[in-house]
C-alpha cells in the first residue's frame, strides 16, 4: 500500500498526540498519587492542579518554573509531576521572602527540609537576577501573584515580568497565569484582584500569544466585589486560566 507525503505527516501527527496525552496523563497521575501535605491537598478541590497542569501541557522530565512561588504550594505539586528527572526552580523575591516575618521563606524552607524535593532549586532572587541560561525553561507557572505586580507596581512592571519569563523560556515554551478576577474600575489593588481584560491587554503588548484561557477556576458564585480573604470567598474565588506560548 502507498502512502503519500501528507499522509505520513498526518500519521506522525496522530503519533506524537497520541505520546503527548500519555506524557501528560502521567503528569496528572504523578500528582494525584503523590504524598503531600495535609494542608496542601485540602486546596486541591478548588485549585485542580492535576487537571491545571494537563490544560498547560505539562510533561514529565521537563524544565520548569514556580515565579513568585510563595510558600510553595505549586512548586511542591511540579515536582511531583516533571519527576526525578525534572526540575523546578522555586523563584522568589527577596522582598516577598520577609512578608509577614519571613513567613514565606520558612514555610517553603519547611517544605524543603531534608531534601524531601530532591528535584527542587530554591531561587531567592528577583525576576532580573537569575543566573539559569535564557531559553532552558519548557514551562512557568505563577498562581495567584501577578496581579500584585500590576496594582502595586504599574503595567510597565507587568510587562517587564512578561518578557524576562519569555526570555527564560524555550521556544514554544509555556507560561501558565492564574488570578483571581477582578472587576474593571473596581479598586482591586485592595481587593488583591486582577481585570481580566487588563490582563488580556498586557499580552497582546507582549511577545507572547495568548495560546488558550481555561474555565477549570471559574466560580460564578463570585462577583468579584469581595476580597480574596474574605471568609465567604477565600479559597474559592473565581479565577482565570491563561495558557501563554513563546511561539517557536
């Protein structure tokens, strides 16, 4: 039987997506069967990491990012999913380490403690002053965190943080953003919220393209009024999903 050009470009595509959903099922069942903190599987319901990190295309033994990771709830979960042959560095500003009296330094030192990430390199340097080559990161993640750079420090600080992740990335290289939504002329500096459309914006004016915009966070019982800690909402605000791609 012959087989032309197109159909085994065609089959090779079939192959590769094919190996690509078993990649990235594996990623979602490394989560899901991983020993983690108490603290950290109770968010899990509202956070889906497994199902966040398949809808970013995640696959094992890759290179990848937690900016502005925190305490480390996502790191943690990257680690568990790339595997012994991934790595994840954990990047935080030195200013974000002393809030609260460190107490993001210590819970991820904690989380660390006794090399129990093997896989995991702490990054405790601002965005600017990385010394990890550009172009060797397969994907970056930030949860929760951007819109502290866009209230607190203007759009051109936004857009600096968008190119120096672009710069670290490989091309075709992804950057996960999640946020809690905000509503447009609302004060969401205060509210620790972010405008959708404000966000859509800085990526248009990025090099990035805007690759696809999950509903997996989505909680309409959010009107976006409240505060992110407000006991009625904390932990179950409605948040959007974007999936950034460094073209290649």
């Amino acid at each position: 039987m012959e087989i032309n050009r197109m159909g085994l470009v065609g089959i090779a595509a079939s192959v590769l997506s094919v190996l690509a959903m078993f990649g990235q099922a594996d990623v979602g069942s490394n989560v899901r069967d991983a020993v983690r903190p108490e603290s950290d599987t109770g968010r899990d319901a509202a956070r889906k990491p497994a199902e966040v990190l398949h809808f970013l295309g995640l696959q094992e033994s890759a290179i990848v990012m937690d900016v502005m990771a925190s305490g480390g709830y996502y790191t943690e979960v990257l680690a568990h999913a790339v595997g012994s042959e991934g790595t994840v560095y954990a990047q935080n500003p030195p200013m974000m380490l002393k809030y609260r009296d460190g107490f993001y330094d210590k819970a991820l030192a904690q989380r660390l403690k006794g090399g129990r990430l093997a896989n995991v390199v702490r990054l405790d340097r601002d965005m600017g002053d990385l010394d990890i080559p550009s172009g060797s990161v397969d994907l970056a993640i930030t949860a929760l965190n951007f819109h502290d750079i866009y209230n607190g420090a203007g759009e051109t600080a936004a857009l600096e943080l968008l190119s120096q992740v672009y710069g670290l990335l490989k091309p075709g290289g992804v950057f996960g953003v999640i946020d809690h939504v905000g509503n447009p002329g609302a004060d969401n500096n205060r509210l620790h919220r972010m405008d959708e459309a404000a966000m859509r914006g800085l990526v248009a004016r990025s090099a990035f393209q805007l690759d696809g915009s999950g509903d997996l966070l989505r909680n309409p019982q959010d009107d976006h009024t409240g505060g992110v800690f407000a006991a009625d909402i904390r932990g179950n605000t409605d948040r959007f999903l974007f999936r950034l791609r460094k073209p290649n």
